[in-house]
C-alpha cells in the first residue's frame, strides 16, 4: 500500500497555483501558507513531512505476498529463505498473520554454547512486511525482504 506523490516542483507549482487562484478572489496566502494546504490536501500532517514524502524515489512494486511464494527476509535479525504457507489479513485492515517454512532452521539464539533452531514461525505484518513486535534491542522480529 505506497503511496506515490508528484515531484516537488510539481507541489510547488500547485501552491502557487492555489496561491494565485485565492489572491485573484481576495484572499491574500502566503507561499508557506499555500505549502501547508498542498500537504494537508495529499494527506501529510506539513510541508516538511509532504516534501520529504514526495524526495523519496517512488517504491517499484512490493513482491506480493501470497500463499507457496517463496520469500527472503530476516527472523530474530537472522536471514532466512521460505515459503508462505498461511497468510490472513487480521480485523482492522493494517496487520496480516503469516505461517512461513523456513528452506532451513535458523538459529534463533546467539549464545555461543546454546542453539534453539526454528523452521515453521507464526507472526504478525504490517503492510511493508515489517512486524510490529520487536526484541529487546528494539529491531523487529520478522522483516520479510517485499
């Protein structure tokens, strides 16, 4: 679910646009002013947030997840390769549940005298294919490579 936004010289344009249109009918606006609506009217929260938004080169296609794709990714920050074998969208629309069969166990502890080896993982995704819970470190637990 990307989001594409026009270039910012394409934002611009439409804040002087709107600009213009506003003073013609007396309502004077100023450049910043007409920034802030252009940002609000493609959903951001400013101009900064839009601008920085619209820098970033539009996303190719995400690999679409489906049940028997083979995907790549990392789990417990340790990179593996599978197969989906369950996906389902949970109630609210923004998380997915998805079952994922290693190609091969990965080691899910990095003590040196202890291993704990997992093929078959249950978790939660969101859109980017990025799960919401995280280690202790703060890195997510699953983060599938879309």
């Amino acid at each position: 679910m990307t989001t594409t936004y026009p270039a910012i010289d394409e934002l611009k344009a439409q804040a002087r646009r709107l600009r213009q249109a506003l003073n013609e009918r007396g309502t004077p606006l100023t450049h910043s002013a007409a920034l802030e609506m252009i940002a609000r009217q493609h959903g951001a929260r400013d101009w900064n947030t839009l601008a920085a938004l619209a820098a970033k080169p539009n996303a190719s296609p995400k690999t679409p997840l489906f049940v028997g794709a083979h995907i790549r990714g990392r789990y417990l920050n340790q990179p593996f390769t599978g197969e989906v074998l369950a996906l389902s969208a949970l109630p609210g629309g923004d998380l997915h549940r998805i079952t994922i069969h290693f190609d091969e166990p990965v080691d899910v502890v990095t003590f040196e005298s202890f291993s704990a080896f997992r093929q078959r993982v249950n978790a939660q995704i969101d859109a980017d294919g990025v799960s919401p819970r995280k280690t202790s470190n703060g890195v997510p637990h699953l983060v599938l490579d879309l």
